[in-house]
C-alpha cells in the first residue's frame, strides 16, 4: 500500500546490511582501481544475501561508481 502522500519511494530503508553498505562506501575510494577490487569482494555477498526491501543504490553511489558497478557485475557474471 503506498502512503497517502503518494511518496513511498522515498521512505527509508533502515537495515543492518545497509548500514554495511554506507560504511563500505565510506572506507574504500572507489576511484582507486585496488580499493574498487576490494569494494566488490564485500560488496557482493552483502547484497547477494539482501531480504529485506533493497536500497536505493542511487543514493549511496555516484552516477560514475553506478556505471563501474554494473559493468563489474556484468563482468563477474559466471556462465549459467
């Protein structure tokens, strides 16, 4: 059911994964190529394991670090 303002999307997720995720976005530089590598080796399982409803990635990440997460996971994709 949508709230009545109409603005449900906006409404914050509060979880412990995502708490998770801030804190990794604020420990590795993601301009870095290294710090990239050793994001995603945390990243992965956090979200691979997300139950709860997902966060808005839009609003952790740059428009720039959006881009590389896609084309990492797009690259780390094992053949099915």
């Amino acid at each position: 059911m949508s709230s009545s303002s109409g603005r449900s999307g906006e409404q914050r997720v509060e979880h412990p994964k995502l708490d998770e995720l801030n804190r990794l976005r604020k420990i590795y530089f993601l301009k870095v190529k290294s710090h990239r590598y050793m994001f995603i080796e945390k990243f992965v399982p956090l979200v691979r394991d997300w139950k709860e409803r997902l966060a808005n990635l839009r609003d952790i990440f740059t428009g720039q670090e959006m881009n590389w997460l896609l084309a990492t996971s797009i690259e780390m994709r094992e053949p099915v």
